[in-house]
C-alpha cells in the first residue's frame, strides 16, 4: 500500500505544467509573445480594415503586454481603433495620441504615423485646424497612406465648408478601400470634448498599461 502511494506522489511531482501557447499571466496582464502575437497583431490588423473598431482594440487592449519590438505597432493599433470606436474613453483616445506622438519623433516623417495623428486630433474641436493642416500637407505630397486617411479629411474640409474637396476626398477613400461605406461612416462622427491629459484613470479594455 505505501508502495504504491509514494509511486503515486511521484508520478503527480514529475508531470509537466502545460502552459496555454497564447499567453502567460504577467502581473495582472497576460503576455502574448511568439508566432501567437505575430497572429494576433495581424487579426487586430484586419479588423481594423474592417471597420470592426471594437475587437479589433480587445485584441491590443491593456489586458495584454507584448514584447518591446511589437510596442510601436501595439500603440499604432490600439490609437487607430479607440479613435474610431464611437464608444471609446476619452483617456484611450488621449493615450493613443501621446503615444503616436511619441513614436514620431523618431520616426518624425511617417505618412501612416501622422494620418493616425490627425485622426485622433480630429476629434477634439481644439486641434482640429492642426489634423486638417497636417492632412492637407500629406494630400499635397501625394503621402495619404490609406483610404481612412481621405475619409478623415473629408469629414476636416466639409466642416471647413470645402464642399468640393470634400467630395473629392471621399471619392479618393472610395478608390483605396474595399468597404465603402468606412468613407462616410466618419463623417456622421461630430468633435469630442476636449481630451483629458490623465493617464491614470478610466481604462476600459483593461487595468494595465503594457
């Protein structure tokens, strides 16, 4: 009998831990690392592209840390679907525009980091002229990186009573995205109120920062 219980506590003690392959617990967020990151920055991705704001944000959200070389496209990611997410907080939003703001100035000439600058300033009445100023320069140069970039400016030039060039922007954004109806969807979105500058409250999609 005492032979077979010792042969029991030892098959139990030399088992392996099976660790779930998407994440591992850190602190009170969950670490997503190798080919399952890889995965789910891409589906983040593509959500976005979708106009599916919402999942596209839970994927990144704080509830997750991913590893530093990931963080820039993490923070580009979770910027772009909180200021399209009619329902975001105030603090995502701010958070997602000091973060962009902090990866140009390394990177300070980035088409795509600045077309999600100026979204995000495009909902606050305040730095509105500053994402219509930085829009317009991009449409010049001919460096708008996508269609939602157009759509953003052409909801900025139809409040400036640019009717004409609105329309023109909104037929620029039909031309590069698949679903069209992401072209209009912004412009029925009206300003926010001024953005707060606390980063330490209101978390929705999670309580820690990655």
């Amino acid at each position: 009998m005492l032979k077979h219980l010792f042969l029991s506590v030892a098959l139990v003690t030399s088992a392996p831990v099976i660790v779930p392959a998407i994440a591992l617990a850190c602190g009170n967020a969950m670490f997503v690392d190798g080919d399952d990151a890889v995965k789910q920055i891409m589906q983040a991705e593509k959500l976005l592209a979708r106009g599916q704001n919402k999942r596209a944000l839970k994927l990144v959200s704080y509830e997750y840390r991913f590893e530093s070389n990931q963080q820039e496209k993490v923070q580009l990611i979770r910027a772009t679907a909180a200021f399209r997410f009619l329902k975001v907080s105030n603090y995502l939003v701010s958070n997602g525009t000091d973060d962009l703001k902090s990866n140009l100035k390394t990177n300070q000439d980035n088409p795509l980091l600045l077309a999600r600058l100026a979204e995000g300033y495009a909902l606050s009445k305040k730095d509105s002229a500053k994402a219509k100023t930085i829009l317009e320069d991009l449409a010049t140069r001919d460096l708008m990186p996508d269609g939602f970039a157009f759509a953003t400016l052409a909801k900025l030039r139809s409040q400036s009573g640019e009717t004409e060039s609105a329309k023109a922007a909104i037929q620029s954004c039909k031309s590069m995205l698949k679903k069209k109806s992401l072209c209009t969807r912004t412009q029925k979105k009206g300003n926010s109120a001024p953005m707060p500058r606390n980063r330490s409250k209101g978390r929705k999609f999670g309580a820690n920062a990655s």
